[in-house]
C-alpha cells in the first residue's frame, strides 16, 4: 500500500488507517509526515467488547493422591460456546505426582462457568513437595486475561506530595515518608524495600498512580538498621518498630484496618513473611501482602498472635517471582514456594505467580500492577500449584525445642544455663544446636552455657533474648526464642577502686620518663604490661616501666598504657595524661604562602609553612587592603573585589607552632586587573573538554545491536529496549527509516551509545504515555549513555500532555549530540534531581543538536534545556534552540535538592517565540555558580536579554536582539559580565502598551561584579544603570557603551564602593560575521535555514470500499512526483499501499 490512495479491504475491519509520505522539500529539508489516524474502519462483526474475558481460579496446594479444582470464569455469559486449551506441565523433571497434559475444554453458550479437576498420583515415596504449572494456552470465542507486566512511565518518580518524617519505637529510630495522607481512611499500602537501599527505592514512585486510582495512602519506611541496610537480619525488632509506626499513623489518620495492604521485595518481602504476619497479624482485620523475590518460610508457621478464621479470608497472600529468581546466595523461586505452602497449610487464601524468564532484579517492576490487579480482585490465565508430600516414610521436622532452666548467675565465666532437648516426631533422631548470641555455646551433650571468658552484668543486662536453632540428621530446622534471666549477685563486682597512671621525668631528647601505677586494691608490680606510645601511636619496643626520650619525639605527646590484673580480680587498662616533648633545636620562623594569581575575581588562600609543624586549628588570619582590616575576612581564603584592583592587600597569621613557638607571619600583594585573554581561553578551554568528553563507537562489532532489518514504519520500542537492557550491547545502531517509539527506559544502562543515521532516521513519538519519549528514572545509576544522529519527533498538538521529550533524573554523563528535537510539549532536554537533598544529574552534554519546538504547551516549564536540582558540569554547545514557547532556551534552576553548578553554555543559536509565559532566552537563577556563558546569540529574548541571578559566573561575548525587558538583569555577585551585545531594550512598552521603566543593566540585590566593555543599545529604554533592590555595593562598571536611554544615566546613586573608572577589558564583541557563523554551525546540519515541518492529510468515507486520497502540504515547496507514501493499519505498514491513494 504505497499508493496516494488505498482501498480498503475486509482485513482493515475494525482497525484505524493512516498514512506516511516521504520526500525532499524544495529548500532540501528531508519530511516524513505523518497523518492523523481515521476513525475505526466499520464492518458487520460485532464489537471486542461484546467478547468475555477468560480467568482461571484454582487451589495453590493439594495432597498428593487427592484431586485439585479449577474453576474457568468468563466476565459474562457467553454468546456461543468457547473452547479452551489448558495445559497441565510438571515443574520439576522428575515429578511422578502429575503427568504432562494438554486439554481442551468447553463452556457451553449461555455458561459463565466450568469445573475441572487435576488428579494426583500418591507415589509413595518421601521426595518432597513437587509443583506443576496449570496455564490457559488458548480460547475460541473469549479473551485471556491479561499477562502482568510492567508499567515504567512513572520511573522518574512525579509528584508525592509527601514529607518526610522522623519516628523511634522499640528501642530504634528511622524516617518514613507518608504519601497522600488525606487518603488513609480509604486504605493503607506500605511498601518495604529490598537490602542495601539508600535513602528512598527508585520503585517508590511505580505504586503512585495505583495510589491515586485507589484512592489510598502510601506508607514507605526506611529500614532503622542502618549498619546493615536489611529489614530482615534484625527482624523481629524491625517488625516491632513497623507496628509501632502503623499503629500510629493509623492512629492519627483513622485507617481503615480492614483495608491494609503490605508489598515487600526482597528483604522487605522476608519481613512480612517471617516477623511481620507471624507477630503482628492482630494489626489486620483485612486487605493483603504481596511479596515480591522472597516470602519465605523455612521453619514450621508459629503465631505469637493466632489470626481468626475471618483474617484467612480476607487478607490475601500473594507471592511474585521471576523463573530464573534462583541464584545461588538467596534462591526466592525455593523462598517463596516454601513460604506459600506455610501459610496455605495455616488456611490463609495464597497465590503464586511465576514470571516467565525474569530474575531477581527484574521482578520488583512487576510489583505495581500486579498489586493493582490485587486491588481489583483480578485473576490470572495460569497458576502453579503444589502438590504435598504425605509419605510416612520421610524424615519429619522437630516441633519443640524445651530448655530445663532459664536462669543465669552474673560474674561467672563460662557458667551453664541448662540443657537443650528437641521434640521430634522422628525418634532416635540427632540435631545438633545454634544460638543467635556468639556469647553463648552448645555442647554436644546439649548443655547450653556461656564461652569460657565470657560473663555477664545484672547492672546492665537483666533479661537476655536467645533465639536457638534445632536442625536433625535429615536437615530439618526449627526454631523457638527463650528468655533468659539474669540473677543478681549483691557481691559482684565489688567495689572496684580502678587503677590509674601517672609519668615522671624530663620533657627533652636523652631524659628518661617513668610510670607510676595507683591501685587501691593492690596489684603485682611484676605482672604490669606497659607500652609507651608517641601521639597516640604505639612505640616499637617501648614494653617497660621506663622509657628513655629519643629526638623523634620532639614536638610530640608521649602517653603510657599499662594493662594488669589487680588483687580483687578486676581487669585495669589506665592510660597516662599526655606528656609534650619540647622541641630543643629552636624555632624555625615559619612564612605565609599565598596560592593564587592576585587577579580580582580569582581566589586566594594563605598557606603556613613552618618546619615546627602548623597547627590544625587555632590559626587567626586577617586580611587588609592598603593596611585597614577588611571587617569580617579572618579565614585563610579570600577573593579579590574588581574594586579593590590597584589596592595593596595583605594577610597576617598568628598561632603557636607545634614545638610551642609563638608566630605571627605575613604576606602581601597587589590586586592586578584581570586579562581579557584569559577569560576567552577558559570558554575555549571549556568547549574542547566538553567535546573531547563524548563517548566514541566502540571497535569491537561484537558488541553492536544490529537493527538494519527494521521495516520502515515499524514500532522500534521492544527492540530498543532489548538491546538497552542487554549488557553486553555498547552501540545500537537504528538504521535510515522512519519509526515510531513508545517510551524508551534507560534504567541502570551504562556505557552504550545509541545512534542512527542524521536526519534519514525519524523516530515519532507515539504518545502512548504522558511522561518522556526517552527516560533515565531517578536511583536507577544510569551513567555514560551516548544518545546521537538521529531525529526524535514529539508530535505535540494542543490538547496533548507536556512532555518532555528526554527527560533525566540522577543520570550521570549523559550525552546528547546532534539530535533534531522536534515538537516538545514540556522540555525538549530536562536534567534534575528527585526527592533527595544533593540528587542532580551530573556531567550532562548536549552538543550541535537543533531543538525545534519547545514548551509547546505555554506552560512555565518547558524549557530547551532545562539544568536543575543538584547538576553540576553541564555543557550546552553548538546548539540550535528555536521556536521555545513555554521557558527559557537554556536555564540553569536551583531548587530544595541542590544547584546545578559550573554549567558551560558556549555557542548556541536561540530563537524564542511569543507566548503567555515570556521567557529570556538564557538565565540562571541564585545559586547556580561557576558557570560560562559565552558567545550565544538570542533572537529575541522576551524577557531581558540575559538574566543572571546567581554568583562567579563569566558572562562574555553574548548577543541579544531584542530584549523585552532589561538589557542584562544582575541579582549575583563576583561576575564577569564582559562584551556582550544588547540591542532593542524594553521591546515590550510597545507590545502591550507599557510604560515600565526598563534599563542597559539592571542590578536587583547585586554586589562585586565586574561589568565591563558590553555594548547596550536602541529600543524604550529609561536609564542606563537600574537599582532594582538594596544595594550590596562593590560593583566595577566601566567602559560599558550605553546609549538611548530617555531619562537619566542612574536610577539612583550609585553606593559609596562601586567602581565606574575607565578600566578597558579589551574583549571585542562579537562581529556581524562572528553572529552569523554561531547561527550558521548551530546544530547538527550547520545550517541556519528554518524548516516549515510539512504535513499530510486524509480525505475520503471510512468504509470498506471506498478510495482514499493523501493530500501533502509543505509551505517549503515539494515535488509531487518525488513523494513516497506509506498506508498504515493501527501504525503497521500494509503491504503494497504505497500510492497517494489507497481503497479500503
């Protein structure tokens, strides 16, 4: 179908139809438009939603010789009779309980219903449980119940509305966030993470929309054990501190407790499983847990609180786990069908999915609308069941572990508690014993006693919690917690008179110094072990009670440790006070060092050296200039005003060196202007670190995903994303073609670089999600991904979401190079943070890329490059950005989480359009410092012409042509604002019929910058200098040429410290040719001519029959007889329809 018109056939029923052309324009602009689809083609058939859905209910375990029942459901009465194939496959190669069957069943028209059963086989022998898999394979005249998968449009996180909160309960402490707390009386989801977690999972933000659709709470508590980022190592604590935080919070938002759900992965999973439902289960009165790679269960169910037969039914237990979850540290395939068969014994309602070819790490994205589905009631097309082994012949596990005393005597070393007996069911049998405290031993007669050396204190332990593990000859565990009690004994310890220790002596090189022990209980001088020890640290055999001084030791402490037995039997370690050795060979005047050029703007930092040694604290520095005390400069770094150039500035230090000589040094210099030149050498410094940065295709072809077999028009998501999740791929390589994608998830990819051919490779973004075409989600550790040379089409129309187009969160070395960004709702590049203080995205690159179209949407935050959060060492080159509506070309923002410090925008083209919003074409707000702005063109800005809020930034050699408000808007300090270009100020009096007072350079809050040599002109401008706010002074404004300002120089006067002498930085602006070459290289064609995106349209009845007709339109120009047309049905390319016509 490649025809300008299509006719459709009876195979187009129900579908949608659209078409794509392809073609040159006459100004060389590669197009391939897409249409809107038609409406669904109409045909005698009757609609899909008139077809029931098909699910499979069923047992999860059954004794081996008896039957398991399944039950087929359809959502409604079925118009005609509906054949099913259900297979029935053993799941472990040597299970002779089931045979391998497949099926076919029928339920009758009229039917919602149909039974079936499984027979087992009693095989009479002692192998253990065994599992077989019972799945609907097939259905004529239903549909199968859909199969979990993931849904990552939420990885990046998104809105929580939520805070985090500090909370302490049984002896521990942790924070928690709760989201949505107006929701708690609906219901409360608590979600705990798997091991090693910091700060908040990445998978918080998956159950977001569930919570929303629910309309329920989310509860996310970090584990309190910090050392071991573990739920379950420290268990049964944990699980107490849990309730605790559940009862209150239930408490202070009256939760519905019949409606309580608990999701665990991992470790999180192992909680719920072995503390938390055990212990606490009173907590529920309904709702469910589902457990997610663990669940486990090895030991007998033992409930510290006995759950009602209602609890059993209303709280649903399901367990989640991939088929290849079963490495070989921690197997959760054996985990969680161990921990299903547990609790479906105790009479709780269980599930178990198994998710074909998923492991460990995988599983945790399955969790979200697996829990939905649980919400909803919803069951699967396959399930597995276990079949129980009942033979009497096996080895069974111990039920009782008894301890004959549980009292212990303080102060006694190695003494008995009792003896150990295990109740098994198996007489005769032997176990041998673990105890959870390494205090305390088993031996092999079963005595349990404390370690030889080993004592206790009633003082500070009265009880003590021993967990003692049981396992027999066959491998079979069981566990019971004793409580011990500790017996206080009114003669222990004594009144102990503890030693102490004392040195004598000289304080020179040669004297000798001698301990002296004090005990009141008596000790024996012969058994003293000494050691002499020289700032802390041990002196090679310095054993005895003596110790002769040596010359290293000058300047130095010298301390003595003696450790003895004393005459009441108490262990005594004192240590002496410390001894300092002077420093005998005099003083050595010590000097001041201070690193830095003495340039105005750049730092400088007072360095002592001093060969007696400089102390790490109590240094008092001051700074002066032409010998006055600068107020409140007294640390050893300080950074030249462009003010005080020409001054004479000077530091002294005054201190006590570590041989105890008083000092007072000092330095001075003279404060030099700074040099044009290196300012100019440190953009192009910038620049070539930036591209010198991009990662290169690697050599080996080996690694390369080869996709050149793509058909054009096809959906390239899933194979993107296999190759993305492949990690022995480093280059994907997306031929010339025209594609389209869905969203495209870069989570925990690193080192690969995916590129396509220029401007011959289109991908559309089919909008299938309101979030990004391209994702990194936050705390996924993405890093060094290299996306390149193809184009990403937004197809942004009103109505539709704002969103951004590739969207970055805690990624790292990011690098983006000529793309063509086409249409962007939101952001065409945003780069940011999530949740956590100091979480950015760092090292991000976008070089000659042509963003075209952004901030679509008018909003506030669609911006051409967005760098905000805590993102530092971004670099913004060679870009074309034009046609961005809703924010600024480029904008660096600060927010709670951080600053995105040291950004280098260097050479770009930036065209704004008008819009509610009026943004400038490049701005960074406070705190984003350190950053090159340099040699930019905007055309126009409509806002002012450049905004810079932040500090010890270089501004240089920029142009705007037209600027709506100010000319350069100031609100920092310690910039360079040198040779930039400002022309047609304060445009928007005229626009909107204004008379605000607009002006060359606008100083809101600003203090010691230096603004130099900028050339500002034309337009409805007041004054040449404009004080928006308190003035902060030492401001150096010179040789900047203003001219048409209407009213005065000055809004005000300037401060008494401000600078306005002729100092020349002689930096020349940009010239016309100059301008014209940015704009020209900007982006990836190096070409500045604008593109009028053509378009293609439909016209002809939707009905099969009739002629369909493409009509191109492209304001451009286009050569009829050069377009190539593709018909589509529901986006795939139907075969021959490739005319300007085409007949349903």
């Amino acid at each position: 179908a490649n025809g300008k018109t299509y006719t459709l056939t009876p195979d187009d029923a129900g579908h949608k139809i659209s078409v794509r052309a392809t073609y040159k324009d006459n100004t060389g602009h590669d197009e391939s438009p897409l249409s809107e689809a038609t409406a669904e083609i109409r045909a005698d058939q009757p609609p899909a939603n008139d077809v029931p859905t098909l699910n499979l209910q069923g047992v999860s375990s059954v004794q081996e010789g008896e039957a398991a029942q399944y039950t087929l459901s359809l959502s409604k009465a079925a118009a005609q009779d509906v054949r099913v194939e259900v297979e029935i496959r053993p799941l472990d190669g040597n299970n002779s309980n089931v045979r391998a069957e497949t099926r076919t069943l029928t339920i009758a028209k009229g039917e919602t219903k149909l039974t079936f059963d499984v027979e087992t086989a009693h095989n009479g022998v002692a192998d253990g449980n065994k599992a077989y898999s019972v799945t609907l394979k097939n259905a004529e005249g239903a549909t199968l119940a859909s199969a979990t998968s993931p849904d990552l449009s939420h990885g990046s996180g998104g809105s929580s509305n939520s805070h985090e909160h500090h909370f302490s309960a049984a002896g521990l402490e942790g924070n928690y966030r709760l989201i949505g707390p107006e929701n708690a009386g609906r219901g409360l989801v608590m979600y705990l993470h798997g091991d090693g977690v910091k700060g908040y999972p990445s998978s918080m933000s998956d159950y977001l929309e569930q919570m929303a659709d629910k309309g329920f709470a989310l509860l996310v508590p970090q584990t309190p054990d910090t050392a071991t980022g573990t739920w379950w190592k420290n268990g049964e604590q944990n699980a107490a501190y849990l309730r605790a935080m559940i009862e209150d919070v239930c408490n202070r938002y009256n939760v519905d407790k019949g409606n309580i759900w608990l999701v665990g992965y991992s470790g999180g999973a192992e909680l719920i499983s072995y503390y938390l439902l055990p212990q606490h289960n009173d907590l529920f009165s309904g709702g469910g847990a589902l457990m997610i790679g663990g669940g486990g269960m090895e030991r007998p169910l033992q409930f510290g609180k006995t759950p009602t037969d209602e609890l059993k039914q209303r709280f649903q237990l399901k367990w989640l786990v991939g088929s290849e979850d079963n490495g070989a540290e921690f197997d959760a395939l054996a985990a969680s069908q161990q921990g299903q068969e547990r609790y479906a014994q105790a009479g709780f309602h269980t599930q178990r999915e198994i998710i074909p070819g998923v492991d460990h790490v995988a599983s945790a994205d399955y969790g979200a609308n697996v829990l939905g589905e649980l919400f909803q009631g919803k069951t699967r097309n396959g399930m597995t069941t276990t079949v129980m082994d009942i033979d009497g012949s096996r080895n069974q596990s111990p039920t009782d572990i008894q301890l004959s005393a549980n009292e212990i005597r303080e102060g006694i070393d190695g003494v008995m508690v009792g003896k150990l007996t295990t109740i098994d069911p198996d007489a005769g049998d032997t176990h041998r014993y673990r105890v959870s405290d390494s205090r305390f031993e088993v031996t092999a007669d079963g005595t349990l006693k404390l370690k030889a050396g080993q004592h206790l204190d009633f003082a500070t332990e009265q009880t003590i919690t021993l967990l003692v593990e049981t396992t027999d000859s066959g491998g079979r565990v069981f566990h019971k917690t004793f409580t011990l009690t500790v017996q206080d004994d009114p003669n222990y310890p004594g009144n102990n008179q503890r030693g102490s220790i004392t040195i004598t002596g000289g304080s020179t090189a040669g004297q000798t110094l001698t301990a002296h022990i004090s005990d009141g209980d008596g000790f024996d001088a012969d058994k003293v072990q000494y050691q002499w020890m020289r700032d802390g640290v041990a002196i090679d055999k310095a054993n005895g009670k003596t110790y002769t001084l040596t010359p290293d030791d000058a300047g130095h402490k010298i301390t003595v440790q003696a450790a003895y037995k004393d005459h009441a039997q108490h262990d005594e370690n004192p240590i002496s006070s410390p001894l300092d050795i002077a420093n005998t060979s005099g003083n050595h005047e010590g000097m001041i060092d201070l690193g830095g050029t003495g340039i105005a703007g750049s730092p400088l930092t007072a360095t002592i050296q001093d060969s007696d040694g400089v102390p790490t604290s109590g240094v008092k520095y001051q700074w002066f200039l032409d010998g006055e005390p600068i107020a409140g400069v007294t640390g050893n770094t300080y950074t030249p005003r462009f003010v005080d150039i020409g001054q004479h500035l000077g530091v002294t230090a005054e201190y006590t060196d570590n041989a105890g000589n008083h000092e007072t040094v000092e330095r001075s210099t003279t404060i030099k202007m700074p040099n044009g030149n290196d300012w100019l050498a440190r953009v192009q410094q910038a620049e070539k670190q930036a591209r010198d940065s991009l990662l290169d295709t690697p050599a080996d072809a080996a690694t390369t995903a080869d996709l050149s077999d793509a058909k054009w028009g096809a959906d390239m998501t899933a194979r993107l994303q296999n190759a993305i999740n492949d990690p022995n791929i480093r280059h994907i390589n997306i031929p010339a073609g025209h594609y389209t994608i869905g969203q495209i998830n870069l989570a925990g990819a690193e080192n690969k670089i995916i590129s396509g051919q220029g401007s011959a490779t289109v991908l559309t973004y089919n909008k299938d999600h309101d979030n990004a075409a391209i994702l990194i989600p936050s705390g996924s550790n993405t890093h060094h991904i290299h996306l390149r040379n193809f184009v990403l089409d937004m197809q942004w129309k009103n109505g539709d979401a704002a969103a951004n187009a590739i969207q970055i969160t805690d990624g790292e070395h990011i690098q983006i190079s000529k793309l063509a960004i086409k249409n962007s709702g939101g952001s065409a590049i945003l780069a940011q943070g999530y949740q956590k203080a100091g979480s950015g995205s760092s090292h991000l690159r976008v070089i000659d890329n042509d963003i075209d179209g952004a901030g679509l949407a008018d909003r506030t935050d669609g911006f051409g490059v967005m760098i905000k959060d805590a993102s530092p060492d971004a670099a913004i080159i060679g870009n074309r950005i034009h046609n961005i509506k809703g924010g600024m070309g480029i904008g660096g923002h600060t927010t709670e989480l951080g600053a995105p410090t040291g950004i280098a925008a260097i050479d770009n083209h930036i065209e704004m359009t008008r819009s509610t919003t009026a943004f400038e074409g490049i701005g960074l707000t406070k705190g984003a410092d350190n950053a090159i702005i340099a040699k930019n063109t905007t055309v126009p800005s409509y806002d002012n012409g450049l905004s810079i809020s932040s500090d010890n930034n270089l501004v240089i050699q920029n142009h705007t042509d037209g600027a709506w408000n100010h000319g350069i808007a100031i609100g920092g300090s310690g910039n360079i604002i040198v040779a930039n270009d400002i022309r047609n100020i304060g445009k928007q009096n005229a626009a909107l019929n204004e008379k605000e007072e607009y002006a060359g350079i606008a100083l809101e809050n600003a203090g010691e910058n230096l603004i130099a040599g900028n050339h500002i002109e034309g337009g409805d401008m007041t004054y040449a200098v404009k004080y928006n706010a308190p003035q902060q002074g030492g401001n150096y404004l010179s040789y900047n040429d203003i001219s048409g300002w209407s009213k005065r120089e000055h809004s005000i006067s300037p401060a008494a410290d401000d600078r306005s002498d002729s100092y020349d930085p002689r930096v020349p602006l940009l010239t016309a040719a100059e301008r014209d070459a940015i704009a020209d290289n900007a982006g990836p064609d190096a070409t500045n001519t604008a593109n009028h995106t053509g378009s293609i349209s439909i016209t002809g009845e939707a009905k099969v029959g009739s002629e369909l007709t493409a009509t191109v339109t492209d304001s451009d120009g286009v050569a009829a007889d050069k377009v190539q047309y593709q018909w589509l049905r529901d986006g795939q390319p139907i075969d021959k329809a490739n005319g300007s016509t085409y007949t349903l």
